[in-house]
C-alpha cells in the first residue's frame, strides 16, 4: 500500500496531485519480480481544471545489483490503462502507456537496502510513453529524473521524498522540452507480507 503526494514547485500554475495505490508483488526468484495493483488519484492540472484517474497496472522488475549488495540498481517496465475524468467539464476519457525506469538505491547508514534503520539516497530515470491520445493532460509524455532520500524503518514500513525535473509535452507533436518543470515527491508505503526469504 502507497500514499503518495506531488506538489510542482516551478515550471507553471499550480499542479498537485494525491493518490493511494494498494498493490501486490510476486517473487519467483531473487532476480525479478512481478507486480500488480490500481492507483486511484485526484489531481489539480491548473487552477480551475482538476481531474480524478482510476489506473490499473502491471508490471515487471529486474534486479541488474542485488539489494543485499552495498549498491542496489534494478530496471522496471510498467504498462498501465488510465481512466480519466476532467472534473471541470465532467468529460471521461482513457489511455494506455508504458513507462520504462532504472533505478540506483545506496544505502548511507546500513551495510544494504535490506536492512532495517536505514537512511539511504535513490536516483531514478525514467520514460513515459502513451498509445494514443485520447486523455488531454497538462503532462502527456513525459521525461523524469528522480533524486531523494528515503527512511526504512523496518520491513514493512518506508518513507521517501524525492525531487523531480521532468520534461514533458501535452500533445505528441510538440516539443519534448515544451514544458520543464520541478516537483516535490513524497511517498509513505507500507509492505503488509512478511520479509522475503534472505531480508534483514
């Protein structure tokens, strides 16, 4: 389960969006894992256009650094079908995207990513990229590059604030740079399973 917050702190009017996302994950071995689950969001796209998004999604992950090692690197591939609602208008739409991400995690106060009270740093890169065209956003495609710090304090629960530089555009013939912008990211999420096997 994952409570999350994102607040744009520049490149635009006011956008900031909540959700909630109840998830499941699969681990048929130490290598990869496959996940599951359906975000649910509110989101304020300008002053006076706000939408709310239904999003299912699947999707797998590979581990290139195990997380028991002092570095942890592992690359995630996410398909999602998006159902949108412009609140202003009351119009619905749908779309389906992928998104492609690496992520570097490097634990600072633990000997790894497994262990319990650790505070560490995360860097992530990631890509958007949408099927069709039908749901009208601010931010459509899009470019991001996370950076932040994250708190485990034990297995089941984590805590992470990340900043973000995104790129992005609103129509697939723009520009990619057409809008750049900074976010604030905060996530509070907690594992209701046990520990995997091999876990601090």
């Amino acid at each position: 389960m994952e409570a999350r917050y994102n607040h744009l702190i520049s490149g635009g009017p006011i956008w900031r969006e909540f959700g909630i996302q109840p998830s499941i994950e699969y681990f048929p071995d130490n290598n990869f894992d496959l996940f599951g689950g359906i975000l649910f969001t509110f989101t304020e796209q300008t002053e006076d256009s706000n939408s709310e998004e239904l999003r299912p999604f699947l999707g797998v992950r590979w581990n290139i650094i195990k997380p028991e090692r002092r570095v942890y690197l592992r690359t995630q591939l996410k398909y999602e079908s998006r159902f949108f609602k412009d609140v202003s208008d009351n119009t619905t739409s749908k779309s389906n995207r992928i998104r492609l991400r690496l992520d570097l995690t490097v634990p600072i106060t633990q000997k790894s990513y497994n262990m319990d009270k650790d505070l560490y740093s995360m860097l992530r890169i990631e890509y958007f990229q949408n099927f069709d065209e039908d749901v009208k956003e601010r931010f459509w495609n899009r470019g991001r590059v996370y950076a932040g710090l994250g708190y485990r304090f034990d297995y089941n629960w984590r805590l992470e604030f990340s900043y973000i530089y995104q790129a992005s555009r609103d129509q697939s013939g723009e520009r990619f740079d057409s809008n750049q912008s900074n976010i604030t990211y905060l996530r509070l999420k907690y594992y209701i399973s046990k520990k995997k096997k091999g876990e601090e």
